[in-house]
C-alpha cells in the first residue's frame, strides 16, 4: 500500500459521551453503539484527531499493553467498526512512507 | 492586656460595624451583632467563667465557652502523604503573550511532559489514594496552558479514568486554561472535565488589551467562543478575570455583562499579582478598597443572576490552614518530573527563600523526601504571627505562602488583607441576611476603616481595641 489510509467517522454517525461511556448513533439507520472502556477511549482518539500510530502509543500506556497488543486491539476495532459501517476508511495518495492515519 | 499566650485557644472574634459589633466565632458556628455593652459582658463572663444574667447573651455565652459545642481548629497536616488532588503542568508552554502573566517562557524552551512520566504520576497518585480507602479523587491541570500539550491530557484523563474505575472509583478533572482551543477541544473539555476555570477579563477591550496572541492579535473572540460553548456544557464554568488598577471600577458593568453572554457557575475576579512583564507595561494592581468596594457591588450583580462570586480567600465556609496547594499534600508535577508543592515557578519560591520541591518522578513512581514534606506541612497559618489575631485566619490561612508574605506583628495589614477583610465581612453579614446592614456600613469608608484596621479581632482583646 503506498497511501494513508484514513479512517473516519461515518458522516451519518452522531455521539455523545459523559464519563463511562460513548452512545453513537446513525441517525440515518437508527443503529446505535454503546462504547465502553477500551472502545470509548479509541473512539475519543479517534475522533479528536489522532494519527493510528499515536493512538497505539496512547493505548499501550493507558491500558499497559505492550505496542504489538495495542496495535491488535487497534486493528481489530476498525476493522469490525468498518464492518458496521461506524467508520469508514479511504486511502489517500501520498509520497514517501505508507502509514495509517486517523481522521474525523 | 489579653495575650495570645495566655488564651491560646481563642477563636472568638468582636469586629466593629457601624455602631454594632459583630461576634464570630466560626469555629464554633456563630455569628452575632451586639451593642458594645454586650461584647464587654460575653467578653468578661468567658474571662470569669461567670453566667450572665441575660439569657439569651448567656446562651451565647455557653455556646462559646463549652469546648463540646466547637469544632476542632484546623491542624496541619500529619502522618502519610496522601494528596487531595494531583496536580499536573502538561508544559510550562502558553499560546498567549498575556501583558501580566510571570509565568512566560519563550517558546523554545516549551518543555512538554514525557508521556511515560504522566503515566507514573497518575498510576502513583491512584494507588496511594487507593491504598488509602479514597473513592473519589482529583486531578487538576495548570500550566502554561494544558492544552498546548493535550497528548498528556488526553492521556491522563483516559488513564486515570480507567485505573479509579478498576478501583471502583472515580475521578474529577479540573483545568485552568486560557479557552483559545479548537471548538472540537471545547466539546471534548465541556464532554470530559467536571470544572473548567477560563480566563476571560472582560469585553474585548479589556481582554485583548490584556491577553494577546505573540503576534499582538487579541485572543478575546477564542476565549469568548469556548465561554460560550462551556456554557451550554455539563462542565462547572468558572470565569476568572485579572483585575488591575485601570478596571477595578468596571467590575460591576463586566459581572453583568458576564451574565448577559455566559451562563457560567461562578465568576471569580483576582487582583493583578505584580510581575516583571506587567511593570514593564504599567498595568498596576488596584487599589484593595476599591477593589473590595466594586467587587462586593459585582457579587451582588453576579447573585441577582444565580452566579457564585468567587474571591477565595473570603470562603467562609472555608476552615483550614493553608489558602493553597502548599501545605495540603497535594502533589504537582512538572514537565520535568519535578514533584512540589506549589505550581508556581521555582525561581519564585527561591525568591523568597522557599524551597517547594517535594521529591520526583522517577523509576516508575513518585518519590518524596520526608524532610520536604514535613517543611512544605509547616507552610501553615499557625506559623504566620500576622493571622494570630485576625477574624479571617481560618478562611484565608494568611493567603498565598509565596506571593504574600508580610513579615509584620498580628494586625499590620497589607493590601491583600485589607481587601480580604472587607470582602470577608460583607460575605458574614450576608450569610446572615444584614443585606441593608451590610451596604450601609460599606457606604462609610471611616466605618470600614475601623471595621478593618483594628489590630486584634480578638473578643479578649476589646478593652483595648480603640
């Protein structure tokens, strides 16, 4: 893969949050998403902005995984989030070095 | 004369108002207004041990004799370090070249805290508070500005949230900010943190004058922004405005105009603290009468809007020992790893002889040194002589241990008490619905001048007190 792929939220995807959790809704399908723990805080990172490879570095700390364990954990909520269709991913051409990049 | 010495224990206080007395006693929960011949009878009847016979001023004197019906007078604090809150200084780093602000440091030498540090500070202080049996705890961010390194707020919130949860309990965050963050910030900090204090000064005017960009654009139109999305948040909005010399007779019009376009919880207005950048642009602190005068007129704007007026050191409900983090045991890390007791700069603690260094973060954890616990514990209104006879020393504990220091004899008031002492009475005579006493005695400035410069508050001491 030579571009950045970029994961975004869903344009369809509404969310609110308080302290314990994130409730995400598609206002257009009426699916919602109740997002605790790991979930919730890769969902904050996520859409305050963060590059994939800082949320890794943030996860690690916060939940005292190794780097390859956060980079799982990472990887495998995008993933079933893209399924879902609570985010979408695009790759965008770029020069140099191919990277994963986080988006709203 | 009554001394000290020989009535250690006296915490009952007799403050002239107009041609009453008012008797405080808030260790023990009472305020009252007398005439002068009634003072003199509670004074003697606690002297003499004697009843009076006059019952409802010999209730008053029971109540004050009986140590059962007081409160313990503060103590500082002993035993293990646990903090109340941890404080954390993300970077020294601002945006803002604000014209008064000490704490400026060129950009370049912007230090950011080291992720892995934040972590061992905040997995430290949970553990103890933990070990300790605390459920809810605290952490409070300063700066610099937090946000010019929101990684490590980011982190820490997240962090600290998650291991409080694994010990079945949780965490409130407070931070100080200048408000000049992104509006997808502000929704997160209104989402996140449960008390966000925003410096605004004022209308544009003040503030722009006052808090520029580097590049001398003003910073009002950000932080007015952010004050109006914290206001529709759940986060407590405290608006916090420097006061100088040149705005002190505003603070009404900008308490109203504070409640006209923000729905903040409590609006608080502080005194400019003289720095080497704000002598450089004439800004001056105002003068402490006025200063009382018009923020006693802004909190009677603020509370006819349901907003707390917020001057700190007039907390009556307050009884402790220490005004500020010093002397707490409250922990605050810096960017370097430095743990003290004060989140103010080390050169200005250096300068007044004070070192708040309690330890570091290092290898994984915090380590403190006992000595300087136990120096940062004696930073305490019991060792400020000043206080010893002052009806404030329980609310104020003799205010901030680096920026105001008087050196002088119970009763040689400076600006900071003379203000804190009018402010102090208006907030007891309003507890107590004297509202129209209250405004009167402020209309004679002679009438608070005798309210406020008397050398001793001391009920014992009232045969001398001219």
């Amino acid at each position: 893969m030579n571009g950045t792929l970029i994961y975004r939220c869903t344009p369809s995807i509404a969310w609110v949050r308080d302290a314990s959790q994130t409730l995400a809704v598609n206002e257009e399908t009426g699916q919602s998403w109740t997002l605790r723990g790991v979930e919730a805080v890769v969902w904050d990172l996520l859409t305050a902005g963060y590059a994939y490879h800082r949320i890794v570095t943030l996860l690690a700390l916060i939940f005292s995984l190794s780097a390859a364990e956060a980079e799982q954990t990472l990887a495998s909520l995008l993933r079933r989030w893209q399924e879902t269709d609570l985010v979408r991913v695009s790759e965008e051409a770029k020069d140099g070095e191919s990277d994963h990049q986080c988006s709203v | 004369m009554h001394t000290l010495e020989r009535y250690p224990d006296s915490n009952i206080f007799a403050i002239p108002i107009l041609s009453k007395f008012l008797l405080y006693a808030p260790l023990h929960h009472l305020a009252a207004l007398v005439d002068l011949t009634a003072a003199r009878r509670l004074r003697d009847s606690l002297l003499a041990g004697a009843p009076i016979a006059h019952e409802p001023l010999n209730d008053i004197a029971r109540l004050l004799a009986s140590d059962a019906e007081a409160e313990r007078a503060p103590s500082p604090k002993r035993g293990d370090f646990i903090p109340p809150f941890l404080g954390l200084l993300p970077t020294r780093g601002c945006n803002l070249a604000c014209q008064y602000c000490g704490f400026l440091t060129p950009q370049e030498s912007w230090q950011v805290m080291d992720l892995e540090l934040a972590r061992d500070a905040v997995n430290w202080y949970v553990d103890v508070t933990s070990r300790a049996g605390l459920q809810h705890v605290e952490i409070h961010y300063f700066g610099g500005e937090p946000f010019c390194a929101e990684e490590v707020v980011d982190l820490t919130v997240h962090l600290a949230r998650t291991r409080a949860a694994e010990a079945g309990g949780t965490v409130r965050f407070e931070v100080t900010t200048n408000g000049t963050f992104s509006e997808k910030r502000c929704r997160w900090a209104a989402d996140h943190l449960d008390t966000i204090v925003l410096s605004l000064d004022g209308p544009a005017d003040v503030h722009d004058h006052h808090r520029p960009y580097p590049d001398g654009r003003g910073s009002f139109e950000a932080a007015a922004r952010s004050a109006r999305i914290l206001s529709e948040g759940s986060a407590d909005l405290f608006l916090r405005a420097c006061v100088t010399s040149e705005t002190v007779e505003r603070l009404p019009q900008i308490a109203a105009w504070f409640c006209e376009h923000f729905r903040p919880r409590g609006v608080c207005f502080e005194p400019l603290q003289p720095s080497a950048p704000s002598r450089t642009v004439q800004l001056e602190p105002p003068d402490p009468w006025a200063f009382a005068h018009n923020f006693i007129q802004a909190a009677r704007v603020l509370e006819s809007h349901g907003v707390e007026p917020v001057y700190a050191a007039a907390d009556i409900q307050a009884r402790r020992v220490t005004f500020c983090p010093a002397g707490q045991d409250v922990a605050i890390v810096s960017p370097d790893g430095t743990v003290s007791a004060c989140y103010l700069l080390q050169r200005d603690w250096e300068a007044r002889g004070l070192d708040l260094r309690l330890g570091r973060v290092a290898d994984g954890t915090v380590q403190l040194k006992a000595d300087a616990v136990a120096s940062a514990r004696d930073l305490n209104v019991h060792n400020k002589p000043l206080c010893a006879r002052c009806f404030c020393k329980w609310h104020c504990a003799g205010g901030c241990h680096v920026n105001h220091t008087p050196a002088g004899p119970p009763g040689d008031y400076d600006r900071l008490c003379v203000q804190t002492r009018i402010i102090t009475l208006r907030n007891v005579l309003k507890a107590m619905d004297q509202h129209d006493l209250a405004w009167a005695w402020l209309q004679e400035r002679e009438a608070v001048a005798r309210s406020v410069c008397q050398p001793s508050d001391l009920l014992l001491d009232l045969e001398e007190t001219p």
